[in-house]
C-alpha cells in the first residue's frame, strides 16, 4: 500500500520493528511519553482503549471496614509528602498504607513519605483493591490528599501503557463537584518541548504548568454514586487536580496483568461509556 500510494505514508507506525496502519483518529505523539516496553502491546490492543482518558470500574464502593478507626490513624499518622521545605511547594498530605515487602522505599519519588501497614486494621478493603482488577504484582497503597493545586503530570512508573492502567479510589470527598481531571498532551511547540520519556533525567519531562490548560480543556472525573473507583489512561494524557474543599483519593500502584486487565474493563466500558469524556475521542 505504502508503494501504490493509496495511503499516506503518515497512516502508518513503526513500532518494534513492524509496520502497521493507524486509525486517523489515533495521534501517535504519546508515544513520546510512554515507556519502550509498551510498544509491543500496541500492535495487538484494541485502539478504543487509547482515547479513554479515564473509566468508572464496575465494582463495589471500596471504603474502610471502619470509619471511626480510618481518622483515628489518618490524624496520627499522615503528615506532608514530599521534600519541598515551603508550603507553597508541597503538594500532598498522606502516607503509605501498604508496600509490598521486597520493595525498595527509598526509590520512590518522595523520599519524605510516612510509612505503615493497614492491612490488619482493613482487612475487607484491602480484599477488595486486590479483587477489582487482575495484577501481576502489586507494590504498594497510598493516600494522598492535595494541599496545592496539582499541575498536569504523568506518573513516572515503571512501565507507562497507553490505556486505563493507573487505579484510583476516591475514598473522601467534600467537593461538590470534581476537582481530578485529565487532558491532552498539549501540541508541540518551540515554547512546549518536553523530552521524550526515555530520555529525561532529574524529573523533567513529567508535565507542565496548569497554566497551559484552559478550564474547557479539562475533562474531570465525575464518577457514578455507586463506585468511587475508577481507571485513568496515564500514557495519552495528563492528570492534575484543582485545590478546593478537603478530599483523600487511595492510590495503588503496580504492574497491571495488561491483557487480562483490558478483558476486565469491557464490562465498565459497556456499563459507563456515557460517563466518558466526548472531546477526548476527538
């Protein structure tokens, strides 16, 4: 086809090491951000999952066993995460619940994190992250709740994917409306350049400023009342949150069963694909 012309030569990738034909509505520019072992998968991935900024997961509201115990812990033990000494740097409150034991802490991008282990005080709640979607491993469960308005960013995690990888519980929240949104990589400009992801160094290349994302820009999760998790696509998009009224949102972070996971997702997809954001399939 590439020879007789009757495509351009635009509607085609070259992805470890084979040539396959891209849908137009797919722009291959996230493949700048992503992680190299996440091509492969590409070729074989139904393309919808790409432009699906983030999905409710049909599953139970995930909440601790015990309220009264939750604030008991949180008030003794949360506290800043982060380095920055100024308040007006600090992005987070919160700690780690849970970190798989072979897992090296001090690798994590916050060295100033509280650690402990919840698991004995929520034994129900924990049963149920692990249920919610197929892992290969999980590495650890932590609580963030924002003191700052959070930029756009990805996750620098160990693998990127194109798709809804990233879990997220909303566990708490005062807002009346959403304050999570996710929005597209912005276009490429001599002012805008960030390096590719598998060459940045020192933190760069994550995100960029929230100024450079208008409000109608902006596709905020707005979850259904009968979950409060839901899957984002930490490899097309950004994700940042507005700072309002006091939230916590559960993250929980390690390496999806990719194939299986998808194949879990179809039932949410069919059951919620009204509450996905119409511009980001544009």
């Amino acid at each position: 086809m590439l020879a007789n012309g009757t495509k351009d030569f635009a509607d085609y990738a070259l992805i470890n090491g084979r040539v396959i034909a891209v849908p137009a509505d797919i722009d291959l520019a996230f493949l700048t951000h992503i992680s190299p072992q996440a091509w492969p998968e590409i070729t074989t991935i139904d393309h919808k999952w790409t432009s699906i900024p983030w999905l409710p997961l049909d599953v139970p509201r995930i909440e601790p066993d015990n309220w009264d115990l939750f604030w008991q812990l949180w008030n003794e033990k949360s506290g800043i995460i982060g380095r920055a000494a100024k308040q007006e740097d600090q992005m987070w409150k919160g700690l780690t619940i849970w970190t798989r034991p072979d897992v090296d802490t001090t690798k994590f991008n916050y060295a100033a994190e509280n650690y402990d282990d919840w698991t004995a005080h929520f034994p129900q709640m924990f049963q149920q992250i692990k249920n919610c979607v197929p892992w290969l491993t999980l590495e650890k469960v932590v609580l963030w709740s924002n003191v700052n308005a959070i930029q756009p960013h990805f996750d620098p995690d160990y693998v990127i994917f194109p798709w809804p990888d990233s879990l997220r519980i909303m566990l708490w929240d005062t807002n009346e409306v959403p304050t999570f949104y996710m929005n597209k990589w912005p276009k490429r400009t001599e002012t805008f350049n960030p390096p590719p992801v598998t060459v940045r160094s020192g933190g760069s290349g994550y995100g960029l400023g929230s100024i450079n994302v208008p409000q109608d820009q902006r596709m905020y999760v707005d979850l259904p009342k009968d979950t409060n998790t839901f899957v984002f696509n930490n490899g097309a998009f950004l994700h940042g949150a507005d700072l309002a009224k006091p939230k916590i949102i559960m993250a929980v972070k390690g390496r999806p069963d990719i194939y299986k996971w998808l194949r879990t997702l179809e039932s949410s997809y069919n059951k919620y694909k009204d509450y996905i954001p119409k511009n980001s399939l544009d």
